[in-house]
C-alpha cells in the first residue's frame, strides 16, 4: 500500500501547487485560525484543537488561500487514510486477534482502500470547481472512518484503529468545512 503513497502525495502536491497559485492569500496563521474557528462554531462534531494544529504541519499552509487549505485537509486525510491502511495490513498478521476483529479488520482495508481514490477523485472535481461532487466524495469517506469504528462497537469489541478513525473522521469534517467556505456563493452554515 505505500506505493499508493508516494504516488498520490506526488500528485496532490503538484495539484496543490497550481491552486495555490489562484485567488487571495493573507497571512497563513491568521488564515488557519479564523478557518478552524469558524469550522468549529458551525459544527459541533469539529475540533477546532485539531484543525488548528493539523493544518500548519504542512509546510506550504502558511503561504497559501481558503482553496489551498481545502486541499491541505484532504491532503492530510489522504495520508492518514494511507498509514491506516499500512497499520491494518500489519495487525492483519497477528494471528493471536480473535476472528472477529479480523473480520472487522478486513472491513476497515476494504473501506480504507476506497477512500484512497476518493480523497484523490475529490481533489481532481474541487480544482475543476465541482465543490458539490468533492463535498459528497469527502462526505463518503468520513463515513468510511465512522463504519470502520462502528464495525468493532457492534459486539464491544475495542478497536485499535479508534485514533485512525477519529483523525480520518474529524480531517474530512475539516475539508468538508473548507470545501463549503470556498463555494463562490455559500450558505451561512455546513452541511454537516
């Protein structure tokens, strides 16, 4: 699954290079806050701690706009979705994990595995500017990081991918938020 990756991180940063050349760019902390401000006001499923420290980590945020952010969130989700899949295919070899938490586990590599093309497909319409098909793709693979969690909860079971899921979970909420505040014509609240 790496290679997936690699290959996905190359394309992502070349695309994020054309958008980052388009539109208004203001000073990048102030831009991070008051997004991850204003993403968490209007959601309460949005941890503004969370957005606010995710986002700097990548290096060109702090010189980029609204549209560069949404495309760092999905960036990040990407690479989460990326090590999660890593992360799977390794506990997958632990024979000493009860059947159903490789069942469970089996379920999260097939729903993981989607999102990767997702996120990727997500990307290519929100730079063609079809906002609408990147929020519903997005949307599909915060619903991946929620079926995976839920597949362990069903019988009690403890998953070891709770983080994963989290992270995965609270990333696309994040793109989703900027996605939204990027529409030319946006309604006061996101529709999540």
């Amino acid at each position: 699954m790496h290679r997936y990756s690699l290959c996905v991180s190359l394309y992502l940063f070349f695309l994020f290079l054309v958008t980052i050349s388009h539109g208004t760019i203001c000073s990048s902390h102030d831009l991070i806050d008051q997004t991850c401000e204003k993403c968490a006001n209007q959601s309460v499923i949005l941890s503004y701690s969370l957005c606010s420290t995710a986002l700097p980590v990548v290096p060109v945020s702090h010189s980029t706009n609204l549209e560069g952010l949404a495309i760092i969130a999905m960036e990040l989700a990407l690479e989460n979705v990326t090590n999660t899949l890593a992360t799977v295919e390794k506990l997958l070899g632990d024979e000493s994990l009860d059947k159903y938490v490789m069942g469970c586990l089996t379920d999260c590599l097939e729903l993981y595995s989607d999102a990767v093309w997702r996120i990727v497909d997500s990307v290519d319409v929100f730079l063609s500017g079809n906002y609408e098909v990147s929020r519903i793709w997005m949307s599909s693979v915060m619903e991946a990081a929620s079926t995976c969690q839920q597949g362990f909860e069903e019988k009690g079971e403890v998953s070891p991918l709770t983080e994963e899921n989290y992270n995965l979970f609270q990333l696309c909420g994040i793109a989703l938020c900027i996605i939204h505040l990027s529409t030319p014509v946006t309604a006061n609240a996101i529709p999540f």
